[in-house]
C-alpha cells in the first residue's frame, strides 16, 4: 500500500518521468485455498500520456505483491514450504501431497521445474547482496539456493517474499 501513497512521486520505468503514474485496474487470480474465489493479486499502473504536462509513454505495468507469485496460484509461504519439503523428502509429489494446498502431482514437477531454472537468476541477484555461503560441494544446486536466500535474509520468516519486496524481482 506504500507505493499506491507515493505513486505520483514514482517515475515510471519505461520512460522515468514522475508525476504520471496512476491506478489503471486489478489482477485477479484463484485464491490459494478456495477453489472457486478471486482474489485480488496485485494492481496495474498506467504511465498517463493524456495530459498536456508531464505527459508520459502510455505503458502500463503490473506491480505484484510481495507474497504472490506470477502465474502461479500458491503463494511465496507456500512456495518456501514446498523447496524445503522436496529437499528433505527428496519426493516432488508426496511434498505438494504434504502441503494440502489442492494441485495435482504434475504441478509439483512443473513448480519444481520452474524453480530449477529460475536458480542461475535468483543466485546472480542474491550475489549482488552476499557472497554465497560455504557448503560442501557435494551439495545440489537447489540446496544451495536455499541456503543462499536464508544467509541473504536470516530473519525473515518467507526469504522468498523478501526476496520479492527488497530486490524487486520476480521470484520464478
């Protein structure tokens, strides 16, 4: 809600002018436990190009929240829940079966795939903020992006939705 106060202070990142960002609508989505509710997943801005100062480029974007995942209906809680069963159990299926959150067992594969590639991206972002911790180097490539995101932010209860708010990217 910070940025909605301050959006006419907020340049806009196409073509940096200020004073021309307004509210232009809502993303709507399937909430992660109700199968037949919306919710309101984040909100679409408009760099205005109708007035006759400070007329900007007419882009729009989409701004997310913190603790939403583009394209996906399970939220970053549950996300981080997810990569730390897999990693234990080492079983994508039983882990999602474990959350209880209502997916088939292909969506497992398919959120795992997406976290899989998304790992050299993530890392490059998290260097940008620590050096990687000292793991042995018998460790998986996704154990270590995990232990990556908990030294970047040690006290934050989801990494990945801090990861979203404080780097402001996208997480998968």
């Amino acid at each position: 809600m910070h940025l909605y106060r301050n959006l006419k202070l907020t340049p806009c990142p196409h073509c940096k002018i200020t004073g021309a960002l307004i509210l232009h609508g809502r993303l709507f989505g399937y909430a992660e436990h109700e199968d037949h509710f919306k919710t309101c997943r984040g909100r679409r801005i408009f760099c205005s190009n109708r007035k006759k100062r400070n007329n900007g480029c007419g882009h729009t974007f989409s701004i997310w929240g913190a603790d939403k995942l583009g394209r996906l209906r399970i939220g970053t809680n549950t996300l981080w829940a997810f990569v730390k069963l897999v990693l234990s159990m080492g079983n994508k299926a039983l882990a999602l079966r474990t959350l209880n959150v209502g997916l088939s067992c292909s969506s497992a594969y398919r959120i795992w795939t997406r976290f899989v590639n998304g790992q050299s991206r993530i890392r490059t972002a998290l260097t940008q903020r620590c050096p990687p911790p000292d793991l042995p180097r018998v460790c998986r490539p996704a154990e270590q992006t995990v232990a990556h995101l908990q030294a970047v932010f040690p006290h934050a209860p989801c990494p990945i939705a801090a990861f979203q708010q404080q780097l402001q990217i996208a997480f998968l």
